[in-house]
C-alpha cells in the first residue's frame, strides 16, 4: 500500500481491457517468491517501475472478499504498508494509476475487497485519513 504525502489517498492500479478486470486494484500480485520481500521486491518493479524501501515496511493486515472481475472466487491480499523509491509509473500489465480515498467507499471502480474491507479498515485503523 502506497499512500499520499498526507494520508488522504491511497494508490491503486487498473490494468489492460484485455486483462479479468478493470476494477482499481491495489497493486501486487501472487506469492511465488521465498520471503515477502521478494514478492513486494518484484511485483512493485514489474507494475510501478519502482524499487520499495524495506527499512519503513509495515504489515497492516489480511483481508479476503471477492475477487475483481471474478465474482465465482475469493481473493486474499496480505496488505503492506511503505515507502516507494522512485515515482510511479504505469508498467506491463498496468495502465492507469489513480489515487482514491475515503469518498471512494462507494465507488464501484473500485474492486470489491478494496471497497468492502480495505478502505474501510485503514479509515477506522486512522491509516487513511
């Protein structure tokens, strides 16, 4: 999780039209590395071009809901807090950036577990201002 220099929007991704959704995203993707930091290592490369700074890493918290664009299965995402080394950029499978906050509850862009559970659990965590 990437957040603005005043904790009031939270960075998220929507990746190509040919990909399973164009739901807003968080950025990521699936585990197949040996540590997490290798996975975050990765991952923020190949979708932000961006390298992270492991020395502010926090975990936040587990959440699980529907998946984007696959209402038929589930998603887990174990949710990351840090800082990005770089700007970044849309990368590979990412198109657009966006920058979404506490207004985008509601918004159905945005992808179902990051609507229904991560929003709502970094506004009441006081993550998100």
């Amino acid at each position: 999780m990437v957040l603005n220099e005043d904790q009031t929007k939270l960075l998220v991704v929507q990746k190509h039209p040919q990909n399973v959704t164009a739901d807003y995203i968080m950025p990521g993707g699936q585990f197949t590395e040996n540590t997490v930091e290798e996975c975050l290592k990765n991952e923020i490369k190949e979708e932000l071009n961006c390298e992270v700074d492991f020395s502010e890493l926090e975990y936040i918290s587990e959440y699980t809901d529907i998946a984007a664009g696959r209402p038929d299965r589930d998603v887990s995402i174990k949710l990351y807090k840090g800082r990005l080394i770089g700007t970044p950029q849309p990368s590979t499978e990412i198109q657009y950036l966006h920058w979404i906050g506490r207004n985008d509850v509601a918004n159905q862009k945005v992808s179902p577990i990051v609507r229904n559970k991560i929003l709502p659990d970094l506004i009441e965590k006081k993550i998100l201002k």
